[in-house]
C-alpha cells in the first residue's frame, strides 16, 4: 500500500511519537520534535499515511542563518522518520521531497542538514554548499541546498539550529 502525505495535525502526536521511536534507538528525536513544537519552532511538519496509519514524519524547523552578514530565511531538515518495516519503500524521499518543495513556496532560501551524504545527495544537498556557514555540525555530514534561484554563496556564514537542538543530551 503507498502512502499519501499530509501536514501534520495535533491528532497525530501519539502516531508520530511511535514512529520516531521506532526508528530510531534513543527517544531523543521524539524529544526534539516535542520541543521544536513547544518553542513553535516547527515550519513545516508532515506525515505518511498509510491507509489510517502513520507510517512516517519530516519536520522542518527555523534556523537563524546569515550569509555574508546578511539574514537568510533557512529551515533545518530533521527528523525524518519512517517505520522500519516500511524503509525502503520510497516514503522517508516522498516526504523530503514534498517539505522541500513546501518549503520553497513559502520563500525559504535555504535547507540544511545533518546526515549521510550519500542519502541527501539525492535531493540536492551537498556539503560544499554548506562549508561557509560556521555551525557546531559543520564537516562532511552538514550539507545544504539553496533553494532561491541565483542565491549566491556567501564567503562566510552562520548557520544556528533552533535552540532545541542544543537542549537534547550530546550523544
């Protein structure tokens, strides 16, 4: 059975909690997306559904980001979750795609993240697009993707996560 993907309703929150702790071996996703959503830092919030059950979650939180000391709109990608027994079915790449391209509806200029590049480069991320930006996850796994035609890199930047990040236990 595909999945359909939807923005997120406050009726989810017990789904998407089972499906981050599914995929993932610590509940600190779970926590994240909690407090992303307490400090109403979440942008862009969808689900995976399929038939009446969650099968996945993507969120997009603000980040404050400058380029060249100018403010760049910017989102961070993640957590992206999807039950283990429906990876690899396509549904983690349906819900990206559809957050990035909301997001660019919205304006957004840029998306980062932090992952395997052999997985974000698929969508466009790449970690030379990100090297300008100072951030406490900067190196091979902090990427980007300009999603504002003709946007310039910067020679340098900064890139913050929203101030949940910083709150979760260092693994």
């Amino acid at each position: 059975m595909s999945a359909r993907v939807r923005p997120e309703t406050g009726e989810d929150r017990e789904g998407i909690v089972r499906v981050l702790r599914a995929a993932f071996p610590t509940p600190a996703e779970a926590d994240l997306v909690r407090m992303l959503h307490e400090d109403f830092a979440s942008e862009i919030a969808l689900v995976a559904k399929a038939g009446f059950r969650i099968v996945g979650h993507v969120m997009l939180s603000r980040m404050e980001v400058t380029g060249d000391g100018a403010p760049i709109r910017a989102l961070g990608l993640g957590p992206v979750a999807v039950l283990p027994a429906r990876q690899r079915e396509g549904i983690g790449s349906l819900l990206i795609r559809d957050a990035l391209r909301r997001a660019g509806l919205l304006g957004e200029e840029m998306v980062f993240v932090v992952g395997d590049p052999d997985y974000y480069r698929r969508f466009g991320f790449s970690a030379e697009t990100a090297a300008p930006f100072a951030s406490p996850y900067a190196g091979p796994y902090f990427m980007a993707l300009a999603l504002a035609p003709g946007l310039a890199p910067p020679s340098e930047g900064k890139a913050d996560y929203a101030p949940a990040f910083s709150r979760l236990p260092h693994r």
